[in-house]
C-alpha cells in the first residue's frame, strides 16, 4: 500500500540541518570564525555554494572544450603536426 506524503513548500526553506563533524572540520570551522567573524552555518553555506558554483563552472568549461574540439579537433591536430 503506496502513500505520498505533501511537504509544504516553507518546510525547504526552514528546516535546521545537522550536520556530522569531525575533530578536523571543528578545528578548521573554529578557526574560520574566529577569522572571518562569520556564523559556522554561514561558512558552511558559502563553502557549499562555491562547491557549486565551481562544479557548473568546471562542466560548462568541459562542454565548451568538448564543442570546440568537434568543430576545430582536425585543424588543430593538422597545426601541431606541422
């Protein structure tokens, strides 16, 4: 017997996570916020957040190469042989 459960939208938005450490991320979360007078969540966030941004970044550099070396792969293969 299936069930689905309906999650209200605020609960994505507004639910705590928690989240495991180990005694080298506590050292290096003590250290950023002594440093950086930042909130530890807020350290977490950015470090997430710039994960992500890196992570698309480094896909749309690879799609763009792999584009390139389609249309250009021949000619650049003939030039370095030249």
């Amino acid at each position: 017997m299936g069930f689905s459960l309906a999650i209200p939208e605020w609960y994505h938005c507004w639910v705590a996570l928690t989240v495991r450490t180990d005694e080298a991320m506590e050292k290096a979360l003590d250290a950023l916020v002594s440093s950086e007078g930042l909130s530890r969540q807020e350290i977490i966030r950015r470090a997430v957040m710039e994960r992500y941004e890196h992570s698309s970044h480094v896909s749309r550099v690879e799609s763009s190469a792999t584009r390139m070396m389609e249309r250009w792969g021949d000619v650049l293969e003939r030039l370095s042989s030249t």
